[in-house]
C-alpha cells in the first residue's frame, strides 16, 4: 500500500511549493526496497521543506485573518465592502465560468457586497440571478437587476420553496454564510444540498475557524464540525481539492462537490 503525506502537508497542499523535491519525496516514499543514504537524506530533506511550508502557510493565514482591520474586513469590489478572502473570490468566478449557473443561492447577505460580486459576474457571462437570504436588513446594500434579496432563515423550508420558485428548476451554486454555529450550518447542509446538481458545489465558508487554522471560535465546532458531520452521513458529496490550488482559502474543506 503507497504511504501517504503527512496529514500537516496534504491539507496545505504543498507538493507544489517544491515539486521537484516533493515528487522525488512520494517516489522514495513509495519504494519497499532499501534506499541509499542518499535518497534518505533527499526524503528526509522533502519532509522539513513540506513541514517548514505548512507552517508558514498556516502563520500567513493566521496573520492575515486577525489583521482584519487591514485585510478582509477592508476588501471592496468596484466600492461594495465584501468580507471575504480575494482567493476565494477568484475561485467563485472560476466555478460560473465553468459551470455557467443559473442563480447563486447565497445564504448570508451581510452588507451584499458578495452578492454584487457574484451579480457582477454574471454580467460578464451574461446570465444568471443572485438570490441571497439574511434575517436582518441592512441599508444601502447594492442594487442590481440581478440580485434578488429575501428576508429570512436560510434553514426555514419556507423560504428554499420561495427560492425554488424564483429559480424554476434551474441549476444553482450554493453558498452557506450564514450562522456559523455548527448544528445551523449542517442544518443549512441538509436542507439545500438536494438542489446541488451531480458535478456541482455548495461551498460551506469560515470552514478555518476553530483552529482550521485560525482560533477564532464557535459554539460546538463551528462549520468544520457541519462539514465533517454532513459528510459522515451523506456519501454523494466530497471534499473537492482542486479548490485548495491557491494554498489559502478561508474555506478548507469547505469546497463540496456533488459525485453522485
């Protein structure tokens, strides 16, 4: 059986911070025969490069997050505030290049400025709606013809029959940003992964918190433990880890994609 990475590297993805080094690493790994002093100081020197890499991965991450004032929570697109990682949002638009969706469900309004990136994509492509719940208000959020906002719990059965109407068996995005507490994000799990289409993704986000890597913390786990929950109990979905490329995403672990 071919070992594998250790745990630290494979979340971080780093095999390509040395590739050279690192496949060398995998193949010496592999091998049931002796290796040479040689090959062992190369694998031991793979090990330090990998390790040395996540770490320094997860310290940028962490400086990054709790730098909010200067960083995320200082984010615009084209003057609309969006709290989110620029990583991330330039892997949502890679998914509507790709997938061309209908409407992105998002769930989690905040001050909108995500759902007018998300409208401003679809400009680009020149199709698809934003159809984003919250349950408060905000004045001045961005207006767009193609953002439709909706006052509510993205848990409420009431209110994903209202979305379904509005996107009339059309094939969405999902995006859970809502409530980070762990029972509402597997609760918003169960509810709208039935409407993701095999191929397709719903993205639970803050997925980092808890010390995934950062510290900040939430009541019994946070959307880590959902995840990790959701997909112990529903085999259709899986951890897409081409979603992980850039090496930081406030993500990890979040990017599910529906195989079945």
């Amino acid at each position: 059986m071919r070992p594998k990475l250790p745990r630290k590297v494979r979340r971080a993805v780093v095999p390509r911070i040395d590739e050279l080094v690192l496949r060398r690493y995998r193949t010496l790994a592999a091998r049931r025969t002796r290796s040479s002093a040689l090959d062992q100081a190369t694998l031991r020197a793979a090990a330090h490069i990998a390790e040395r890499a996540a770490e320094d991965a997860e310290q940028f991450h962490r400086l990054y997050y709790h730098s909010s004032r200067q960083t995320w929570k200082n984010t615009e697109f084209l003057g609309a505030e969006v709290w989110k990682n620029p990583m991330d949002l330039w892997l949502y638009q890679e998914l509507i290049h790709e997938l061309r969706p209908d409407a992105i469900i998002e769930a989690g309004t905040k001050f909108g400025g995500s759902a007018y990136y998300f409208a401003r994509i679809f400009d680009l492509v020149g199709h698809g709606q934003v159809i984003t719940i919250d349950v408060e208000p905000q004045p001045g959020r961005p207006e767009h013809p193609r953002i439709t906002y909706l006052e509510g719990s993205s848990t409420d059965p009431s209110i994903a029959e209202s979305v379904d109407e509005l996107v009339g068996g059309g094939k969405p995005l999902i995006v859970l940003d809502s409530s980070h507490n762990r029972d509402h994000v597997l609760d918003e799990l169960r509810l709208w992964s039935p409407r993701v289409p095999v191929g397709w993704h719903i993205v639970v986000e803050d997925t980092h918190a808890g010390g995934h890597p950062v510290t900040t913390r939430h009541r019994r786990g946070g959307p880590w433990a959902a995840v990790e929950r959701f997909l112990a109990e529903d085999d259709a979905f899986v951890v897409d880890e081409s979603m992980h490329k850039f090496f930081f995403t406030f993500n990890p672990r979040g990017y599910l994609k529906r195989v079945r």
